[in-house]
C-alpha cells in the first residue's frame, strides 16, 4: 500500500560519485613506478615523494603521475579566489603562507599541487588546485592566521571546490 508522503528516503539520499570512479584506471598499473615531471616513485599502490623510497630503476616504468596529468590536461579540482584591500597591503607574506601549507599538505599527498597562480582578472590572486581538499585547507589556513571571510562552494557530485577568502583592512 502506498503511503500520502511524495518523496521516500531514496529522493533525498544522494550519491557522491557519480562517474563512479571513471578518472581511475581499471586496474592499478605496474609498479615500481616514476614520474617523468616531478620524480614522485609508485610502489605499494600508492604514490610518494621520490626521496623518500629506493628502488630499481631499471625495473622501473617511467609514466606521468596522476597531478601531473592534471597539470598537463587542466583538469581542475579546486579554486581558491583570495581579495581585499588586506592582500595587497600584505601580498608576500599570504603567499608564504600558501606556499608553506602547500609543501605541508604534499607530506601527506604528493598528488596535492597548486597548478597555477594568477593575478588579477576580477580577484587580487586565482589559485587553481588538483584537488578539493587542498583548496579548503589554503583557504582554512588563511582565515585561521589572518582572519576575513571565506565562503566554500562545491560543484554537486563534490568533485570541485570553489573557496574565496576575502578581507578588508
């Protein structure tokens, strides 16, 4: 029997991933692994700083990791807007801070990268990243030091973050 209710639990459950994993490859490619940019090793299913691991690079495949592919193609995971009379009066020590807690985030994720800085065009700084989480953590890192307003927006499967943080004065 139905019940007089227009919507059911399955109308507000909403699912994240929707491409369901379309950006990974099917299988988890050979390893050992090198990137040919950045030097980032894959061993142990998981990629890492290539200082960090030794291996046989004779053995070794040497293929572009995934946040250099990223770079090359474009494919954007995050925005991070930053405006306000406050960064230009303190520009350089803002952009340490980002690029500190950039370096910070890369010891968990080497795949976390800023991919580009761009000044002007309708905000003060762009920053593009190639992923979601490394564009809320900038964004967090400046209001936590410097203080201002931050709006976070998501596109609707999660997949891109768009974070603006402004301060006057």
């Amino acid at each position: 029997m139905r019940g007089n209710k227009n919507f059911s639990n399955t109308t507000f459950t909403r699912r994240v991933d929707r491409e369901s994993g379309r950006h990974h490859t099917p299988r988890s490619m050979p390893e050992p692994a090198i990137c040919e940019q950045c030097g980032s090793i894959y061993k142990n299913r998981r990629w890492t700083a290539g200082n960090d691991v030794r291996i046989d690079e004779g053995k070794s495949r040497v293929v572009p990791c995934p946040a250099c592919k990223q770079e090359n193609t474009g494919d954007v995971r995050g925005f991070v807007f930053l405006d306000g009379s406050f960064f230009v009066d303190h520009q350089n020590e803002i952009e340490n801070l980002l690029r500190n807690e950039t370096e910070r985030a890369a010891e968990d994720n080497v795949l976390a990268r800023i991919i580009e800085w761009r000044q002007g065009e309708g905000h003060k700084l762009t920053l593009t990243t190639t992923t979601e989480h490394l564009a809320q953590r900038l964004a967090h890192s400046l209001e936590k030091a410097f203080g201002g307003e931050v709006r976070y927006d998501f596109s609707h499967e999660n997949k891109l973050a768009r974070v603006s943080w402004k301060r006057e004065h």
